[in-house]
C-alpha cells in the first residue's frame, strides 16, 4: 500500500474546500452529489466546483502503476517528492501516454479531450480533502489541456485514510459502466495490493468479478512477471519493466493453463516449456506461433537444433545436486539440466531485451548492439524453430483429418440408429426419404472404397472389409 504525506498548502487548500462546501449547503439550490462504495456501503459527498490549477494528480492512482516503471529515473523522483512539479508532469505525461508504449500518446485521451472539449464535464471527479484527485484523474488532464480553470468533483470525508483512498478508486473503476478499465498489469497490482490488505482470495475475485481460480493465475502471471524483471538486472541497471508485459495478456494465460497442465505429470518438462515461452514472449512472436512451443516441441528438440553456439546452454547445464533445507534434516531436488539449461538461455534474452532498449546515451559504445545481435540471433533460432514445429503440425493435422471424419460420421451413424428406433417407434419414419440417404451412403462408400485400396498392397483389416464389402455390393 502506497502511502504519501499530505501536498503543499494542503491546509490552504482545505479551507478552500471547506468554504465552497459550506456555500453549496447554505445557497438553498438544488446540490449535486456522487455515490461512491465504502465499506460495502454507498455514501453519498457533495459534488462542488474547485480551480484545476490546485488539484494534484494521485501518485498512488491504480490507472498508471505499471507504466510508473517507464522511466525509473523520474520514477524514483516521483516516489521522493510526489508533489513536486517534475513529478506531476511525469504523471500527467502517463495520463496522455499509451499504456503498452508511454513513448506514444494514446488515442483514446484525444478522444476524451475532443469530448471534453465540445461537450463539457458530464461526470463529476473525486478528490480528498487535500486537493489530491482520487477519480477523473485523465479527465483533469484533459481538462487543462484545453485551458478549462476548473472542475466539478466530489469531496470525500475528511477521515479518508489512503486505505479507504485507493478502496474508493478501486470500485469506482470496477463498476460496470466504467467508461475506461485499468489496463492489464494495473489490474494485477491493483489484486497484489488488496492481498497486501489481508483480503482472501474469495473476496478479491468478487470485487474484480472474475472466479477464484482466474484470481490465482493472474497472481501467478504478476508473480512471474516480476521475477523475469529481477532476472533481467545487469551490472549496467538495465531492466525490463511492468510496462513492457502490457500486451501480453493472453500468451501469459495460455502459458499459466499449459504449465499447470503439465507441472503435476512432468515438472521439469514444464518448466523447461515455461522458459521458452517467456522467451518467445519477449522477442515478440505472435499468440499463434507460441502455441507451437508445446510437448512435440520439446520432445523433437526443435530448438536445440537451431540455437547458434554463442546460445546453445545445453553443454554447460549439468544436473545440480539436490539443494538441502537447513533445520529441517530434508533435500529436495535442485533444477534438471535441461531446466537450467532453458534458464540460462532465457537469462540471456531477458539482460539483452532489457539492455538493446535502452538509449544511447545510457550505454557505453557497442553493448547495445551486442545486445541487439544477442536478440536477433535468439529470434532467428526462435523463428526457425517454431517454422519447423508449424511444418510439422500442419503434416499430422492432415495425416489425422480423413481418420478424424471417419470417426464423425460413424458417431453420426450411431445417433442415426437412435433416431431410427424411435421414428419407427412412434410410427414417424418417411422410409422415402431414409431409403434415398441410404443410397447416397452407398456411393460415398463406393467412393472411399475407391480411394482407401489405392497404393496398399496389404490393406488393414477395415480397409480389407471396405474393399470386400464394396465388392460384394457391386456384383
């Protein structure tokens, strides 16, 4: 739970509030509130008019965590001093930016601004009594750019701890009718933050309306998340960040159902799966082509076989000894070769990513190209590899599609024979029209007969009695 001390002139600021609420109660006009979820509760606060010019964007706002890791360097200023200028042009910046890649401004803000600007406020924000904006966030930036001086926002109790501070924002952005979800990473920490609150899992599930076990992938993922990101470190402070696992959504989750598929039959194979996956994720292959890193993938050595030298691990992994718990009198079994071996190789990815993109001037002369020719080599093997498992696949696909209709169309004879009994049982039959499907069942057999004898010296028992049925049939 992110915690920050109160603004500067927060007090001044305060008594602003103070007096604008007093004077919305006294004016005997009709007053504006908004309801917001405290306590499981609703709870209604007075809806005023409040100079943008002294409202401060909520360091702590769910909306922008992950993509706070964009630039550390004004990350760490903003986690110093929340409320300095610098920091709340950071903020600001991330409220503009796109979330997958802050460098680039993100339609839907412009959308939001254009909205703004041709038809005003439509929904009030929420702030604290300290000026600090706890929804609407986006919207007052939008807001300034278009020069407004002030907006409307609900005020909330003044005993609002900032426990109650980011549960308030959390429902508010839950709701249904939201008009702009938290993006994906945002949504895991913002579920990381509310089990750091002592909440069970049932509970959190309900709150984001997801069920209990996709509350455990998503932690899972965040979990994983963050130990490619420690893994990523180099001597140099190169790292990857949140932000660059924004669009990674559905290949994280299609990962999480293989691994845990495969972790309670063959752990090391699941592992070695999970290493090459996360890899593949972070050189950027489609959803489709990572679907091809799977058993048949590790079973064939796909990738082994196309990994240059200056990559191949395999001959530097050997089998660990088993790693002993102290105080306890137990061991349990260290990583296989072939899991250290796929850990290593995506340890090598994971510090060349996180080094090529950064800048220029970062880096001394050079290691950014050698970590740009790391990932290249790493995706051509990639590429070449997935190639040939996608071959490959497509060849059994075929091979197994005429058994695979065959298998249709006699479950499908089957449901006929059930349909057959019980039109006759009831007296419903049209015989014509059955005995006309009975001969075209006769001609598409003649046909497969036709087809299934071609080339086979010795043919099987079923083709043996297809043919010999057909046979007998046509004399």
């Amino acid at each position: 739970m992110l915690e920050f001390a109160p603004p500067p002139r927060a007090a001044e600021f305060g008594e602003l509030i103070s007096k604008r609420l007093e004077e919305v109660k006294s004016s005997g006009e009709t007053r504006e509130s908004v309801t917001i979820d405290w306590n499981g509760q609703p709870h209604h606060v007075e809806v005023i008019d409040l100079p943008l010019n002294g409202l401060y964007y909520n360091p702590g706002t769910h909306r922008i965590r992950a993509q706070r890791s964009h630039d550390t360097v004004r990350d760490a200023a903003l986690e110093k001093d929340p409320w300095s200028a610098e920091s709340q042009d950071y903020l600001a910046f991330l409220l503009q930016a796109e979330p997958a890649d802050p460098n680039r401004r993100d339609a839907a803000f412009d959308k939001l601004k254009e909205d703004l600007e041709k038809f005003g406020q439509n929904d009030p924000g929420l702030v604290t009594r300290h000026g600090i904006l706890v929804n609407g966030n986006t919207r007052a930036a939008a807001l300034r750019e278009i020069g407004a001086q002030s907006m409307r926002v609900g005020v909330l109790p003044e005993s609002f701890t900032w426990v109650d501070i980011n549960a308030v924002e959390l429902s508010l952005q839950l709701r249904e009718d939201h008009r702009r979800d938290y993006t994906y990473i945002n949504r895991l920490l913002a579920m990381e933050e509310q089990a750091g609150l002592g909440r069970t899992p049932e509970a959190i599930a309900k709150e984001f309306r997801v069920q209990k076990r996709t509350y455990f992938q998503e932690r899972w993922i965040l979990g994983t998340i963050r130990d490619l990101i420690d893994r990523s470190k180099s001597g140099g402070g190169a790292a990857l960040r949140l932000v660059d696992f924004e669009n990674d959504q559905e290949k994280l989750k299609e990962l999480h159902r293989l691994y845990e598929k495969l972790e309670p039959v063959d752990r090391d194979k699941a592992e070695v799966l999970k290493e090459w996956r996360l890899a593949a994720i972070l050189l950027d292959f489609a959803k489709t082509d990572i679907r091809h890193i799977d058993e048949t993938f590790f079973e064939k050595g796909y990738l082994e076989d196309n990994l240059p030298e200056s990559l191949n691990t395999s001959g530097a992994a050997v089998q660990q000894d088993a790693v002993s718990v102290p105080g306890l009198g137990m061991s349990v079994p260290a990583a296989s070769s072939a899991v250290s071996a796929a850990r290593a190789l995506n340890d090598q990815i994971l510090r060349a990513k996180a080094t090529a993109r950064r800048s220029e001037a970062e880096l001394p002369d050079g290691e950014k190209s050698r970590a740009q020719g790391i990932v290249d080599s790493a995706k051509s093997a990639f590429d070449t590899a997935i190639d040939a498992a996608g071959r490959d696949a497509r060849v059994r696909k075929r091979q197994q599609l005429a058994p695979a209709r065959l298998a249709e169309a006699c479950a499908d004879i089957d449901q006929c024979v059930v349909d057959l009994v019980q039109a006759r049982a009831s007296r419903s039959l049209d015989e014509e029209a059955f005995d006309e499907a009975v001969l075209k069942l006769r001609g598409s057999l003649r046909k497969l007969a036709q087809q299934a004898g071609r080339g086979l010296p010795h043919p099987g028992d079923g083709v043996a009695w297809l043919l010999a049925a057909v046979t007998v049939e046509g004399s």
